[in-house]
C-alpha cells in the first residue's frame, strides 16, 4: 500500500519516534488541559543540574543551527503559546541565547494592525517565516485567531471578513491551519508548537512581583487581571485548539511551566532532539573541485 500524503511527509522528514514525549500532545482528541501538569515530576533534576543540562543543549543546538545553515534544505519554525507571565520572553532569551544571531530570527505578534486586517488571518505570520537553514521563533502566531479572539468574538468584528461569519469559523481556521502546517512540513519547515502551561496560581504570584518590583514595573498591564478573570474560557480555547492542531507534521508540547529551569530545559531538549533526527550534513565537494583547492592551497602557502 503506498502511503498517504501525509504519511509522506512524516516518513521523509524521519520523525517517528517509537517512545512519545511525555509533554506531547497526541493527535487523537485525547488531550485533557485537567490532567497535564504545571510542574516537574518528582524525578527532575535540580535546579543546579537543569542549568547544566540547558547549558548543554544550547552549545548542540548552536552545532545543530550551524549544519541546518550549510545543508541548505530545512528550517525550524517553533511558536510558543501561552498565557500572560508563563514566560515565553525568558525561555526564547535562554535557549537561544547560544546560537549565531544570523542564524536566528524571533517575532512577537500581538494585536493586528490595520494593514494586517487587510489580509488572511494567516498573512502576517507567513511573511515572517524563517527561510532555508534558519530558525524561527514566533512569540504568539496565528494560534491567537483561535484562542485570544475566540475568548473575544467581538474581535472579529474589525477583521473585514464576509457577512455573515460563519457558525463554523473556529472548525474553519483550525483546517486551515492544519493545512498550512502540512504544507510547510512538506517543503522541508520543521515545525514545534509549544503551550507553556502554567498554573492560575503562579501567575498571580508572577503579576504580583511585577507590582512590587521596580525593575518590573514595566511588564505589568491592567490587562492582564481582566484577562485573567476569563481563565477557564482561554483553557477551554488551549484544549481545543491543542486538540485540533497537533499533528506528527506539526506536534504541540504541553510544558509544565511553574518552575521556569525545568521548562527552559524541557522546550532546549525537545528542539534539539528535534534537530538531531534530520539527516543533515555539510556539503562535500566534487574530485574537480577537491583538485582546484590543492593548487589553491600551494598558491596561499
């Protein structure tokens, strides 16, 4: 039996893993927000040994970064999700604090401007893809047409889109999500989802420190305690939207995001554990051209 288009595209870019990861949200609607955890297990490492582990998973991920470059033929594309104080600045700032900062893109999205409005909801975000041998990091993405604007219909009201809106909408953008996923993962963009998912509780304490430290002033918004009045919409929304979008091509990762070492740790891991199943390689040269740097090598000596 030949396989399907989308066993191809999960078969050529060798991402079968016999022994899942414990934080990857499976694609079979099985995905309960109630059940994943917000901390470490008992048998993580200290914060000490976390360190260490991060430490190195960066310098592989920047050896990894450097071969993705020279082999020309993917890109990493990795989004992180997540509610207000979960951490998503810190984690970018900690796992890709090694790599080559030509190699490396990283793009916050927040509320669209008129001239975004103008277009699909998926336009601004495409325009920003990492190109061949780069990684890309979204800090928010599109995701937030189906979790910040389904907890706020009204929002839709600005988006120009056709009357009436469809009773299916959010089942629309989800297809059309998959859909561009695959096709990306089809044209050689390695593609990691992460939802750092933090507790209710550690993001009081978090947007409380915000007030009382002055370094952190600047980070507080009154926004954020109006939005967290709506916690169990946005949990309904992340379920969802988890469920419908994880795929082999496109997986999400649910992170225990209370304790920042651990989660730093983990999203470091995951990428580069990620990168290491590509058969990636530096170019080699021909006979000719192996030939042409001996003469090349006398003239510089």
């Amino acid at each position: 039996m030949s396989p399907s288009q989308n066993d191809y595209c999960i078969l050529n870019l060798g991402m079968f893993d016999a022994t899942p990861h414990p934080y990857l949200v499976p694609a079979d609607n099985s995905f309960r927000v109630a059940l994943a955890t917000t901390h470490p297990p008992k048998s993580a490492p200290s914060k000490k040994l976390g360190e260490k582990q991060l430490k190195k998973s960066t310098k592989r991920l920047d050896e990894l970064q450097r071969t993705l470059y020279a082999h020309d033929q993917y890109s990493l594309l990795v989004i992180f999700q997540a509610m207000d104080a979960a951490g998503k600045d810190g984690t970018i700032r900690a796992v890709m604090q090694g790599i080559n900062p030509a190699g490396c893109q990283v793009f916050s999205f927040k509320q669209p401007s008129h001239h975004e409005l103008d277009h699909d909801f998926l336009w601004r975000t495409t325009c920003r893809l990492p190109e061949r041998g780069r990684i890309g990091i979204f800090n928010r993405s599109y995701y937030e047409e189906v979790l910040v604007v389904r907890v706020h219909p009204e929002y839709l009201n600005s988006q120009k889109l056709p009357l009436p809106i469809s009773p299916h909408i959010w089942e629309e953008r989800y297809e059309s999500m998959r859909q561009h996923e695959l096709h990306l993962a089809n044209n050689g963009t390695i593609i990691l989802k992460f939802w750092l998912h933090v507790s209710k509780e550690e993001q009081g304490r978090r947007l409380l420190s915000r007030l009382n430290e002055p370094e952190k002033h600047w980070k507080f918004s009154q926004q954020d305690l109006e939005e967290r009045k709506l916690w169990k919409h946005y949990m309904r929304a992340y379920e969802d939207a988890l469920n419908a979008t994880s795929r082999p091509w496109a997986p999400w990762y649910a992170i225990p995001a209370d304790n920042k070492p651990f989660m730093r740790m983990t999203v470091a891991d995951v990428i580069t554990r990620t990168l290491k199943k590509l058969d990636m390689h530096y170019p080699t040269v021909s006979k000719t051209q192996q030939q042409a740097f001996a003469k090349f090598r006398k003239q510089l000596q």
